[in-house]
C-alpha cells in the first residue's frame, strides 16, 4: 500500500494511492509543492503531471476521493457542495481521474485558505 501526506500548515491529510496511471504519474513526481485555490468546498491546486482522462473520469465525486484534472493539470479534493454542485454533491468543473483515497476526514481542508503553501509526499 502506498500512501502520501497533503501538508499544508498545521493541517495533514493522508491518503492511499490507487493502482491507476494517474496515481503511478503523481507518486513519480513526488514531492510537489504548490499554492492552493479554494472553490466552494473544495481545495485544488496546480502540480507538474502529465496524464491522460482515464475512462471512468467523472464530476462528481465521493468525501474522500483525490481527484486530477489532466487538461488543468489541477489536483482537486473536494470536501463538500462547489458553485455547481447540485444539493449536496461534491461536483467538480470538470471530468476527473480518482486517483487516490483519503485515509484522515477531508474537511480538514476547511483550514486551508487560498494562497496557502501545500507539499505532498510520500508517507
């Protein structure tokens, strides 16, 4: 099982990687640093990666899904409803790749701000 962290402050999160392309592509470019945007409930941000839309790709996702937009190059967690999420559902801007599941709760993110410095690593 591989895992990695998401630091950002004095907030953690830890997930567990998939056995996808995706997650292969991210684990290799570890550690990535970068500076997060916030959009509704959710925390995304620009990493390094190259990665083709997987054919179960979607918007909507789970709590707890980590999720990457290959044509932004955006990694995307999601913790709650976005501008256009419909009700309660956690939808994106746009198809996604899961490639990774959140192993602590994702509304940790609620203390991440725009502008703040984020490193994933290996865990």
């Amino acid at each position: 099982m591989r895992t990695l962290r998401l630091i950002s402050g004095n907030t953690t999160l830890r997930a567990e990687l998939l056995d996808t392309s995706t997650a292969e592509a991210i684990w290799q470019a570890l550690p990535l640093n970068a500076r997060a945007h916030t959009w509704g409930d959710e925390v995304y941000f620009d990493v390094p990666i190259e990665a083709e839309l997987e054919s179960d790709a979607k918007e909507v996702i789970e709590a707890g899904e980590l999720a990457f937009w290959p044509d932004g190059k955006v990694i995307a967690i999601g913790f709650g409803p976005t501008p256009i999420s419909q009700g309660d559902e956690i939808r994106l801007a746009a198809r996604t790749n899961v490639w990774a599941h959140a192993l602590d709760d994702v509304r940790c993110l609620q203390e991440v701000h725009a502008g703040d410095a984020i490193r994933i690593e290996a865990d």
